[in-house]
C-alpha cells in the first residue's frame, strides 16, 4: 500500500517537472543535461524532456553559444553562487528568443558535493520588445514635449522683453498658438493609451445609423480636409442598415483612420466607402475601406503599424508627428467589435485600410414575420437651420475667453 503511494507520488512529481512552466533543466558536471521539461525539449525541436537527456548545449546550439553556456554553468558551480542572466539563444530554426535565467548550484543528496547545475528559464522576448517601443515612445514624446514648449519659453521670454507693434505681436501669438496646439496633441495622445489599456470596458449594443454616421464623420473631418486642400469622397452603398454596435467606439475608430489618411496625405483625395456585402440570418456583413493617395506604407511594415507606440515614419527623423498609438488603438477596437483590418499600400502612391465586420441588424430592419427588409436610405447630405445660439459654462476664465472667441469667429451668438 505504501509503495504504491509512493509511485503515484512519484509519478505526479515526474508530470509536475516534465508540465512545469518556464523552461526547466538540471545538467552534470560534464555539462551533459540529465533532465529538463517538456518546454525546453519543445523549444530546442524536440517532444519530451527525456529526449534531451545525454545531450550538451554543443548539440544545440552554435559553438559560440555552446561555449559561453558552459563557461557560466561552471562558474555557478565553482562559487556555488545563483547566477541571474538574461541571453538571447537561438533555436535551431534560427528563431531568437530573449530568456531570463537562473542557474543554481545542483548538490548530490547524500554526499552534499555540487555535482550540475539547475537552470530555470523565462520567455521575456515580448516583454523586451514592449520595453523598445517605449523607448522609441519616449524618444519621440521628449523631442516633441522639448520643441514646442522651448519655442512657447522663448517667444513668451522675447515679448515680455520687447517693445513690439501689432503685426509682430499677432506674428507671436500664431507661433506660441502653434506649439500650444502640438503640446495639447501629445497630452492628447499619451492620455490615449491610457484609456487604451482600460478599454476592455463594456462594449454597447446599440443602434447605429451608418450613413448617419458617415456624415458626422465627414463634418468632423472636414476643417483638416480643407486646410490641406485635400478632396473627400464619400461613397455608400444605398442598402446600408441601421446595425447594433457601439457607436462611440466604431466611430473613434474611422476617426482614427481618417485623421492619419490626412495626415499622410498632401495632396489628392481622402476616401471613405461603406458597402454591405451580404444580409444573412439577420446579421450584414459590412465592409469600410478608408483610402488616401499619400505617403504610402513599405510592405514590410504592414506587420507592425498596428503595434502600440510604432511609427513607420518617426517625428523625430520626419515631418510626421505621431505617437503610434492611433492605429493600435484601431485594431484593439475593431477586435472588440467584431471586425477584422487589412492594409493595403503602395510607396508613394497612397494606402487603403479594410475593415470587414459581421454586425446584428437593428430590430427596424427586420419586419413582423421576421424577413429583413432594407430601405434605400433618404439621407441628407446638407443639414439646413442649425441653430446659432450656443450656451457656453466654463469655470475656467481663460478657457472661457478662447472658446468664445472661436465660437464666435465661426458665427455663433454666445452666451457664458
Ligand atoms: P501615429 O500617431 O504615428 O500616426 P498610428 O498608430 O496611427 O500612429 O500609425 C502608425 C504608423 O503607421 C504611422 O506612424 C505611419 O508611419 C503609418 N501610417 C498610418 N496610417 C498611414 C497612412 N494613411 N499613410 C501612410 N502611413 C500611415
């Protein structure tokens, strides 16, 4: 009874090693490796941590490799000393892979000799690759926090010092404007991935009028269009449906897509289509393609431009400003939606991103019996009598000031 409490003790600290997570492996004196988990046999192309047994680092790994493993396996075993490294180690598919390791003495039970090492080893290739895209962040953001707010430092220095006339004042307040406006973009911005880590949150489901919203997006868009004398077209599909989906992130996420289209645009066109491509079991299939004939992407980067904090043409070497958040931002959400994104892109010719979602049709679309039913959408392209009264409270007097200036230079009656 006891021995056979014994095996099944024994059999499940076997599984406990060979299941264990990290890579986990003891090797002799000679350094010829006398167990390890599954993990590392998996890693070094191979099935079980029996496999590995008998075998050196030589038989892995480049002689180089081989020989600094050795040279720091007995080191540990010599001063019987922990010894904490992180290496990148090849496979032999070439796939590197960033490893922190621990490496302890291994002492023989009985006689209390050191007699191996005991080695423990964790994947950290992702967490490394997040640590240089911040990096590059930080390299970014500080170039860019130092410009405008040097400028703001210095223009202000000049007019507190200098007799000025009207023209050189009002030449001031546009340049110190200018660089408060980038400050407030990369305020902006790095609040963005703030709320881009908590945007899990809840996801609505709601109705959303999709050439509604195609419009929204288009008057939002249009004072950077027409700053950059760039044209807008606007092509929808006359069947597109009221689906359910969450309207604030759906349309953060065009807006995303449009504002970079301007942004990587001089000159030419901007365009946002939306078809519907197929209605089944009361779900459309719906496809967006925003395009621009700008700057272009290389193929190459197509991988990584969804990544947080990539920018395939950095502020700091180009004339772009950008944080690399946008498109990461947009890829999270139309994940969280449902959808799916592809770039398409040529150099120098422009670029199209796609998005394909599968969205549930709003109970208007779907008759009594069940059957949808979709109408031509009757949508207005100009709104006519908006209302020009606008209330303004704002506790801040100087945010009060500027936002009734503008609002007034765009024609409003303004109350505060
Ligand atoms: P950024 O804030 O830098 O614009 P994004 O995440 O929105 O960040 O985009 C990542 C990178 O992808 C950009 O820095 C740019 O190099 C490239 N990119 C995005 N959209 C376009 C586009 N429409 N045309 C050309 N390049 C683009």
């Amino acid at each position: 009874m006891k021995n056979e409490n014994n095996k099944k003790d024994y059999d499940l600290l076997v599984n406990i090693i060979s299941e264990a997570p990290g890579h986990f492996y003891w090797k002799d004196a000679e350094g010829i490796c006398r167990g390890a988990n599954n993990a590392q046999a998996i890693f070094l192309g191979y099935k079980s941590g029996k496999d590995l047994i008998g075998k050196t680092g030589f038989d892995f790994y480049s002689k180089e490799q081989a020989e600094i493993i050795r040279k720091i396996d007995k080191q540990v075993m010599k001063t019987q000393k922990e010894y904490c490294i992180e290496e990148v180690v090849s496979n032999q598919e070439g796939v590197k892979t960033t490893f922190l390791s621990r490496k302890i003495p291994l002492y023989d039970p009985n006689t209390k000799e050191v007699i191996g090492i005991i080695g423990i080893s964790l994947d950290i290739t992702a967490s490394k690759q997040a640590e240089l895209a911040k990096q590059q962040f930080i390299m970014n953001m500080a170039h860019d926090l130092r410009t405008p707010l040097a400028g703001i430092i210095g223009l202000a220095s000049i007019q507190a010092d200098k007799k000025m006339n009207h023209q050189e004042q009002q030449q001031y307040g546009q340049w110190i404007r200018g660089a408060s406006e980038q400050l407030l973009e990369l305020l902006n911005a790095v609040l963005k991935v703030i709320d881009t880590e908590k945007m899990t949150d809840s996801i609505k489901a709601e109705p959303v009028h999709l050439p509604q919203l195609t419009k929204e997006l288009q008057a939002l868009m249009q004072p950077s269009i027409e700053a950059k004398k760039l044209e807008f077209e606007l092509k929808l599909n006359a069947l597109l449906p009221t689906i359910i989906s969450d309207q604030i992130k759906l349309k953060r996420l065009l807006l995303n897509l449009l504002s970079n289209a301007v942004k990587f645009t001089k000159k030419g066109k901007i365009s946002l289509e939306m078809s519907l491509l197929s209605v089944e079991e009361r779900q459309a299939k719906i496809e967006i393609r925003v395009a621009d004939t700008g700057i272009g992407i290389g193929k190459d980067k197509f991988d990584k431009i969804f990544d947080r904090f990539y920018c395939a043409h950095p502020s700091y070497e180009a004339e772009y400003t950008g944080y690399g958040i946008g498109l990461y931002l947009v890829k999270r959400t139309a994940d969280l939606l449902g959808g799916k994104i592809t770039v398409s892109s040529e150099e120098g010719k422009g670029s199209c991103f796609a998005l394909e979602f599968i969205f549930p049709l709003a109970e208007e679309n779907v008759d009594e019996t069940g059957c949808v039913t979709l109408q031509p959408s009757h949508f207005e392209t100009h709104s006519e009598g908006h209302n020009h009264s606008v209330l303004v409270a704002e506790d801040n007097t100087l945010v009060l000031y500027v936002v009734k200036n503008l609002l007034v230079s765009l024609g409003y009656d303004v109350t505060t």
